[in-house]
C-alpha cells in the first residue's frame, strides 16, 4: 500500500473525514504533520501545495489535494488504485 502523508490539525472536520475515508479504504498508517502544533509547518506544507488550508493529502508522491479531492477521487473509482500503488 502507498504511503499516506496528511496535514492536519487537531480540530479539523474535514481532517477527521478524509482519516475516516482512508481508514475505510484499508489504510493502517497515516503520517500526520500537525500544522496547529508547529507552525513552521505550514508554511512549508504552503510552499509545496500552493495552498494554505487542511488537509493536504499525499498518496506516494502524489499530492491529491485537500478532503474534497479524495472523496472526488474515491467517487471517480481511482483511489484504491492509487492506494495500491508501491
């Protein structure tokens, strides 16, 4: 399975639900990087988006964006595949 990397905080809705999605998905460990915790972390998690709200979801190398864009990608069919991925 791919390695799932988030940006996150501890209060977000949309955090909880693309954990609550994945999980449902089979994922087991998700790198959480917790931006409300260290700042800094924002700004570097804004220099590799481009944007500046959570979460920000990595599959692999491959930024899929933010809750909306995994439930999109999850109705479009293709994120089990990209889960599968090594």
């Amino acid at each position: 399975m791919a390695k799932v990397v988030m940006y996150t905080s501890a209060v977000c809705p949309y955090c909880m639900n693309a954990e609550r999605l994945l999980r449902n998905k089979g994922v087991t460990e998700i790198e959480k990087i917790r931006v409300d915790l260290q700042p800094q972390l924002r700004e570097e998690m804004m220099s590799k988006t481009g944007r500046r709200t959570v979460p920000q979801i990595y599959i692999g190398e491959q930024h899929v964006g933010g809750f909306d864009d995994l439930h999109a990608l999850d109705v479009q069919g293709a994120l089990e595949a990209l889960l599968a991925a090594p």
